[in-house]
C-alpha cells in the first residue's frame, strides 16, 4: 500500500512539468472551442451570441458536406498511412542489413523528411505541373504518355497526387523509428534463428514482425492523427480542387473558419474530427492488444 | 495524485479566466472615436499598419509614404508590417477585434464580409473629406456595404485580355478581337492551322481567380451575380449562356484542359512559354510579358479590353486592395489621417511607378502615363469603364467557394450549367437569409 | 557475427537476398534523390527553361544569381534579409522545443508506461486528445489568449506553445518504447538496491536512447516545419522559415526559384543535424535481450 502511494507521487513529479505546459497553454482554447461549438459564434449569423445546444453537430452531421469530406479524409489517410507504415518498414529492413552502400543510402533517406512541407508541396506541384512539369516531360519522353497530363486538374488523379507527394516526405519518419526499434532487438534469438536455418521470411513473421508491433502502432496513430489534420499540403496543393476531389474534413474546417468566419461550424468540426481519430486510436489499440492475446 | 489534482484544477481555473475574455467576443458597431484627446494632448500615438508583399506598391515606397505622413504628424508614430497576399486574412480575422492592426490592407471582396462581422469600422462620414466623384466608381463601390463606406480603395488593379498578336499575325489576323466571338473565331483559326495547340490560357482552378474569370465573361454577356438590391441572380439566362460558353471552349479544345489546375502564374507562364494566344490576367502580367529575360513573347504581344458581346462593350472584375480600420483601433482619427493620407493624390502620383491610382483625373497627368506605361493606361481608361464588382454581400466568401466547385464541375462535364447554376442560386438565397 | 562467418563460402539464397538489396537500394537512392535533384535545377534555371515546352531536363545555362540574393541582401525588406533571419529564429525555437520537451515529455512517458498510479489511462486519454485537435480551430481563441497578454511575435511563447503540441507526441512515442523494455531489468535494478530514479537514469534512458533520438529528430522537424501557428502568432521577431518561404509567393505569383532556393537551404540544418545524430540510432545497442 504504502509503495503504491509513493509511486503515485514520484508519478505525479514526473508527469506535472508535461501537464503544466500542455494543459496550461491548450485547456483554454479547447474550452473556447468546445464553447464556440455550442454557442453560435458565426461572424455572419443573425442569431450570434444564442446558446445552439447540439444544433452545430446535427447540421454538420446532416449537411451534404460532411460525409463526402469525411469519405476523402479517410481515403488520403488509410492509404498515405499504409504506403508510408509498409514502405518505411521495407526501407528500414533494407537499411538495417549490412552491404557496401548502406551507409550512404541511411544518410539520403533523410532528406525528404528534412525538406519543409511548404516547399514540399510546392515542388511536387511544380513536378506534376500539366503544362511545364518534369514528370510530363518525362513520361512524354518515354513515350509512356502521348501527350501531357494534368495529374492535379483530374479529380480522379489529384488526390493521388498528394499523397504521392505527403508519402515522399514521410515516409522517412517511418524509417527512421523502424531502424531505431530494429535496434534494440536481441541479436542472440536472430543468430539462434540463423543457425536454426530459418529463412528469411520464416524470421520476418516469427520474430521481427512481433517484435516491431509496438513499433508499428505508435507509427499508425501517429500518422492517422496528422493525416486527419493535415493542412498544409492541400492548401499547396490543390485548394481543395478540383471539384472539391481533395477537399477533406481539415481543409473544410479551415475553410469554415477563415473563409467563411463559421467559427462554430469550424469548431464543430474540429471535434467532431478529433472524436473520430480518438475512435480510431482505440480501435487500432484494440486491435493490436487482440493480436497478442492470440 | 493530489498534486496532479491541484495542477489540473489550476489549469480549468486559468482557462475559465482566459474564457471569460474569449468566449464572447465583442461585435464593435459603433465608431468609437476616443483618441483624438490623446494626441491633442501631445502624446505620441502609435498606428501599426498591415500591407502586402510582392505586389502594388514595394515596401521601400510604403515605408517612404509613411515617412512622410509621420514628418508631416509629429504626434503619430506608425509600424509597418508586411506579410504575404495569403496571411493578410488570417491575420486580420484573428487580430481585428482586439485591434492588434489599426490600418489593414485587404482584398476588394472582403469589406461587406468585415463590416458585417464587426470587424472593420464604417467610414462613410469620413468620406466626405475626399473627393469620390473622383474616384473609379468600380473601385469605391468595392468598400461598399448596404450603402456604407468600409475602407478606401487604394491599389487599383482589374483584369485585361492579353493577345499574342504574332500568332496572330502569322494566320492572316491583323485585329485584336473586341468580341468573344470573334475570339474564339480566331482561336479556331489558330488552332486549326497549328499555331497553337491551345489559343485560351485561363485560370479556372478551384480558386477565386476561376470567379474572377467568369465574372468577367458573364458581365460581357450581359449578367450580373446579383441585381441592384443585391439579390442573388446567379442563374440568370446571361450567366448560364456565360457558363455554356466557357465550358464549350474547353470541350471543343480552344481553351487549354489544364486549365483547371491553372491560377494566374500558370496562365502567365503558359503564355510567356508561347503556349496561347489569349488569356485574361490582372495589369502585372504586361511587365512580365514583356521582360526579355522570363517571356518568350516579349514585344509580340499587347495588353487590351476584354472582348464584349452585342449585350455588353466589355466586362472586367475589381481586383483592387482598399486600405480599413480594424474596429479595435484605439486611434481610429489617427489611422483615418494615415489612410487617407497613402491614398491621396499627391501620395498616389507620386508613387505611379508601381500601382496605378484609383483618381481619375491622374490618368491624363503625363507622369502617370509615362510612370504607368502608355500600353498600360490606355488600355486602363477603356477598361475602368466596364468594371464589375463580385457581389458585396456578407456571403460572397462562402458562395464564391460553393460556385469554385460547381463551375469546376460544369466545366469537368459533370453537370450542366443550368442545373449547377439553380443549385447554387437556391444556395446563395439560403446564405442571404444568414 | 553471423555475415563474416558466412562470407567465405556465401549461400546462394544469400546471393540472391544480395542482388535484391541491390535492385531495392538503387531505386530507393533514385527515388529519393530525383525530386531532390530537380529541386535544386529549379534553383538554379532561368525562369524562362523552367516553362518552356517540351522541358529540356538538362538547362543550356544555369545562375546561381538566387543563392546570391539570399546571402547578400542587407535591407531588412528583403526576401533573403528576412529568409536569413527566419531560419535563426527557427534553429533557435527547434533546438529549446527539441531539447525542453524531450526532458519534460521522457520523464512523463516513463511514468505512463512504467508506473502505477491511479487516472493514469485517463490522464493518458486526455493528453492525446489534446493533440488530436486541429490548430485551425484552436487559433483564434489562442490568438485572443496571446494577443492579450502581449506574447505574440516573440521567440519564447513560440517554443511554449510548440511545446504544447509536441510534448503529447513524445509522450506517446516514448511510452511505446519504455512499454516493449523488459521488466526483468527493472526488478534486477531493484534487487540490487538501485532508486527509482536511479533506475531510470541507469537502466531505461540507455535502452531508450535509440527511440529517444528518433523521437528528438521527430520533435526538431516538428518545430522547423510547423506553419500555422507562426503563420499567425509572428510577424517580424520570430518568424520561422515556413513563413519566410511562404512569402516568395506573391499575390497572383509562385517563385518556383526561389523557393527551391530555400528548400535546400532549408533542409540542409536538419540534414546535418540528424546525420549527426542518426549514427547513435543505428550504432546498435551494447546489451541484447531488451525484448520481453
């Protein structure tokens, strides 16, 4: 008993610094925030200022925009995060080996990651530029394509396009904590294996990729969390366009906010898109605590 | 655990605080005018102004236009700040009410939006110390709300057509086209014989640059997007037959496809390349155009009105910037005499080079018109004649990105001009009712 | 070790895992540095070869007149001036966020992940939340909150208010890597006679050292690229170079030029940086078995 309590307090010692600074700078606009999606704050609205109950989250749960932007949302996010999980694992498997040129290529994978997301997306739009783009330069040159394409004026590539241009950048962030996790293995069970005569796909499943589990959670949630978020990239990008093809559940929200000055709306969203990456989280948790217990 | 208690309970306590200050953001109505005391009682005033990088005036002449004014008001200080044509909204928005900014430059289709928000002041009564028979009516209606004055227009820009008149030439063509049918008429000549892939270079990406083309194309047709009372009129037969046409253009390959992922650099890049004929584009395209060292077209091509219909000569759309007071200026005699000072005539003849004014009576000053370029401001003394304002509604931002995405679907061939335009009336007068 | 062991008389299944690594590696190398490549073209063509049609991938001429700009230019009111400037502010507010909420948010992980104590799923909860809510929703009552007590434009409540963000992350992060250490370590500490904190200091920062450093690299570019919030809360004194480059565009123009300039510049810091420290990363552990 007495333990307990003295570790609740060395807990507490521990955990008040990141309480302080989080929650002092962040609980009060959260609070206005939470207020402002109850509260109609719409600059424009006749009825500004009137306690809305849940009317804010009915309407935005009921608009014609909300699901669509929700649909695109979880689009760009599922497949930029499975892109960005599988190919960060396959790059840090290939980087954790040891052949002459391994080192250099550790030291470019980097780079993308390091370059800023403001240049980021300005350089893909740049490549993927239907009128003067490199790649349609290239691909007309291979004789892949007859003429230009416009990658970022078709709605059926553009979101592509975008996630193309989101997985180039982070993927190294993947890399980077699968190599560290791969680090801490314990060589003895892999030389074990070795012996054994295990093949390589035998010790991938049966070792590494268990091992690598907590790994590859904390790598999703974090990658669903920014993907629900992201803002930069599409306003880039794309705007949104064309025809609202790239328009997600953030984007909408900024849109609410600093276009249209919906502050309720805009705050509305915010939650509602917080709720749905908290739903997510605890679903993958789940699901990977259910993966142990198998 | 109790620490931890005490330490989250703070945090509420200091957030509910902080609520307090937050939650009810004051909507300012009145014009407040308490500071005139302050300076007549010889007290330094201090103004903090926000303007715009890279485009009108550079910021060595605001600085030297403010060094004047302040030479000229011993009592006023005021600090300049330059920020991206893109942070002038956020800025203004989250700092307008607590007055962070005085004096605010902001784009021409955002005073009714402001001014209904609370977060600009109304100027109407300051008016009276200018001569506005003077000014551009398009331009002085830009700051224009429910017959209210919210700012002074200040740098004076619209969109012209921009002819590649060596192409042209090279089919037998010797006249600039002066109608849309007779562009396009040309543009089939061009594309047939194989001059130019694609004649038309237009911005229709999901943008506000995709509105100010077609209300350039609708006002020449004959349309407006709302009538004098400013009741939305967008599925007017005009603005539909406006529509058509653009689409039609696209469809039949005289206006290039890519051209919905096009803003205005790409159009001006695209026909600096040599890759169109025509394209429509505000007045820094001319001086790009013509520089040897970015255009491949330098000197072969000419900047001129937009072509009209038999409905109307010309259309063009104000692009101009006017010059506000946030409502949360404590100094808002002070940040008047600032504006009012960077927007008169000898500030603005003075400084011609890079921003044409908003006077009337400048365009026939010689210094204007050499500073100016003559191409430019001939061109401009028939344009400024046919200018179309977007609707100065309290909704125009919000309707305008609900019209970016249906104009890109009729253009895509999704939806029929008639059916998107219906959607979108039935929605503009859902947005009036607020 | 096992690969020197095998070398003499290599298998062919390990030949072949060779040329795999091979073909894989070379179009990792290519796929990483073709965009980089064409970035730094961008920064050194004339306007004029980079809108041409057809593109010429390999310009006639190139100037390097751009770099100049960014390194000469003396007048405040310059791009370069400010882009300069920018990128001081940012290294600054990059290495306090990095170092402060890798001390701050370490200790915190080690407590959720290692520790008893009641609301601790909760508590958890509640700091992840946090994070999950957007800034565009969050910023204008924070801007009301800043405005009011005179801490915009200035370089400290930039790093407290990243802090805000980036502590969350690194307290979820950390906790996964102090979770996967086994408590076998723990209880010998123990046995031996060792603190809690002596434990902590001895036992499970070594371990998480690797993950401690990604997480660092994470928490670095976090702050260097973040630009919503400088976006709106700096104007002049703590402006971050995502805004600075932001800021080659004009209203109606996008200088491809210059700002390939300054995404190579930009990254070279944080390149170097993490080539520094990545060698800790992949420089392996001294103790096997960490694994439960």
């Amino acid at each position: 008993m007495k333990l307990q309590k003295s570790e609740g307090r060395y807990a507490a010692a521990l955990i008040s610094p990141a309480l302080i600074v989080v929650f002092g700078i962040i609980v009060a606009p959260i609070l206005a925030t939470l207020v402002y999606s109850v509260v109609n704050n719409n600059m424009l609205s006749s009825q500004y200022g009137q306690f809305m109950g849940l009317h804010f989250y009915i309407k935005a749960l009921t608009s014609g925009d909300f699901w669509p932007d929700l649909g695109r949302t979880l689009y760009y996010t599922i497949f930029s995060t499975v892109i960005e999980t599988f190919g960060g694992l396959l790059i840090a498997l290939l980087l954790n080996e040891k052949f002459p040129g391994v080192k250099f290529l550790r030291g470019i994978i980097i780079i993308p990651w390091a370059i800023p997301t403001v240049v980021n997306g300005s350089l893909w739009k740049l490549i993927f530029n239907g009128e003067y783009g490199v790649l349609n330069a290239i691909l007309t040159k291979l004789h892949l394509f007859a003429t230009y394409q416009s990658w970022l004026g078709d709605p059926k590539t553009a979101m592509n396009v975008v996630i193309a241009a989101d997985a180039w950048k982070m993927t190294p962030l993947a890399v980077i904590f699968f190599l560290a996790a791969l680090q801490g293995f314990d060589r003895a069970t892999y030389e074990a294996a070795m012996v054994d005569g295990a093949s390589v796909f035998r010790r991938f499943f049966s070792l590494t990729l268990p091992n690598l589990k907590p790994t590859i959670l904390i790598i999703v949630v974090m990658r669903t969390v920014e993907k629900f978020k992201a803002f930069d990239i599409f306003y880039l990008m794309t705007r949104g366009g064309p025809a609202d093809a790239t328009k997600t559940l953030m984007y909408d929200t900024y849109l609410e906010a600093f276009t249209n000055l919906n502050y309720s709306d805009a705050a509305t969203y915010a939650y509602l898109i917080a709720l749905i990456v908290a739903l997510l989280t605890l679903l993958y948790v789940n699901i990977m605590k259910r993966g142990d217990e198998e | 655990m109790k620490k931890l208690a005490k330490t989250l309970s703070c945090g509420l306590l200091a957030a509910l605080m902080v609520l307090s200050i937050a939650g009810c953001g004051s909507k300012a109505s009145t014009t407040g005018s308490t500071s005139a005391a302050a300076s007549a009682s010889g007290e330094e005033v201090t103004l903090n102004a926000l303007f715009m990088k890279q485009a009108g005036y550079s910021e060595d002449d605001v600085n030297a236009m403010t060094a004047d004014f302040m030479a000229a008001n011993p009592g006023i200080k005021v600090n300049v700040t330059f920020v991206a044509y893109e942070e002038l909204e956020p800025k203004i928005l989250t700092s307008a009410q607590s007055g962070g900014y005085d004096v605010v430059l902001g784009d021409c289709i955002w005073p009714a939006q402001f001014a209904k928000a609370g977060l600009v002041l109304d100027v109407t009564d300051r008016m009276a110390d200018l001569d506005t028979s003077d000014i551009y009516e398009g331009a002085l209606d830009s700051t224009k709300y429910e017959g209210r004055y919210y700012g002074i227009p200040w740098l004076n820009d619209v969109k012209y057509m921009f002819c590649n008149t060596a192409m042209l030439a090279q089919a037998g063509i010797n006249t600039v086209p002066t109608t849309w049918d007779e562009l396009v008429a040309d543009a089939k000549i061009l594309k047939d014989q194989g001059i130019v892939e694609y004649p038309i270079a237009a911005c229709y990406a999901q943008a506000e640059c995709l509105i100010c083309d077609y209300t350039c194309i609708s006002g020449a047709f004959g349309g407006s997007f709302v009538d004098a009372d400013n009741n939305p009129t967008l599925n007017s037969p005009e603005n539909v037959a406006a529509l058509d046409f653009m689409y039609q253009t696209v469809a039949d390959g005289l206006t290039n496809p890519k051209s919905l992922e096009m803003i205005e650099d790409d159009v001006l890049s695209t026909f600096t390349a040599g890759n169109a004929a025509f394209a429509l584009n505000w007045t820094y395209m001319n001086a790009s155009m013509n520089d040897e060292a970015a255009s491949s077209v330098a000197g072969q091509a000419v900047i001129a009105p937009i072509p009209g219909t038999d409905k109307a000569v010309s259309a063009t759309v104000n692009g101009g910037m006017p010059l506000m007071i946030t409502a949360g200026s404590k100094h808002p005699d002070e940040a008047w005499a600032y504006m009012s000072f960077l927007a008169s005539k000898d500030t603005q003849s003075k400084y011609c080079a890079d921003a044409l004014p908003i006077w009337k009576s400048l365009y026939s000053d010689p210094a204007v018109i050499a500073a100016g370029g003559e191409d430019v401001v001939n061109a401009s003394n028939t344009q400024y004649q046919y200018i179309v304002n977007r609707p100065q509604v309290a909704y125009y931002n919000e309707l305008s990105t609900e019209m970016q995405t249906e104009l890109q679907n009729v253009l895509l061939g999704k939806t029929t001009a008639q059916a998107a335009l219906d959607g979108l009336q039935a929605q503009a007068e859902e947005l009036a009712k607020g | 070790m096992t690969e020197r062991r095998l070398k003499p008389h290599m298998s062919r299944s390990k030949r072949n895992q060779r040329i795999v690594e091979y073909i894989f590696g070379v179009i990792l190398a290519i796929g990483v540095l073709a965009p980089v490549l064409w970035m730094f073209l961008t920064s050194i063509m004339y306007p004029k070869d980079l809108t041409a049609k057809p593109l010429s991938l390999i310009p006639s001429s190139v100037t390097f007149s751009r770099y100049a700009e960014v390194f000469s230019s003396t007048s405040a009111s310059d791009s370069g001036y400010i882009f300069r400037a920018a990128m001081k502010n940012s290294l600054i507010i990059a290495v306090f966020v990095t170092l402060l909420s890798l001390v701050i948010g370490t200790l915190a992980a080690y407590a959720f992940a290692r520790l008893r104590f009641r609301g601790r799923g909760v508590l958890m909860l509640l700091i992840l939340f946090t994070y999950m809510l957007p800034p565009a929703a969050l910023v204008i009552p924070l801007y009301r909150i800043y405005n009011s007590l005179g801490l915009l434009d200035k370089k400290w409540p930039m790093v407290i208010l990243y802090l805000s963000f980036i502590i969350p992350f690194i307290i979820w992060v950390m906790q996964g890597f102090f979770g996967s250490i086994s408590k076998s370590y723990e209880e010998a500490a123990q046995i031996d006679g060792a603190t809690r904190f002596q434990t902590l200091l001895y036992i499970f920062f070594p371990i998480a050292r690797p993950g401690a450093i990604a997480t660092g690299i994470l928490a670095f570019l976090m702050s260097w690229d973040e630009f919503f919030y400088s976006l709106i809360f700096t104007t002049q004194n703590a402006k971050t170079i995502p805004v600075a480059i932001a800021e080659f565009n004009g209203k109606f123009t996008i200088d491809y030029g210059m700002i390939s300039v300054a995404g190579i510049l930009g990254s070279l810091i944080p390149v170097l940086i993490t080539l520094i420290f990545q060698k800790y990363i992949v420089m392996g552990m001294t103790a096997g078995g960490v694994k439960e």
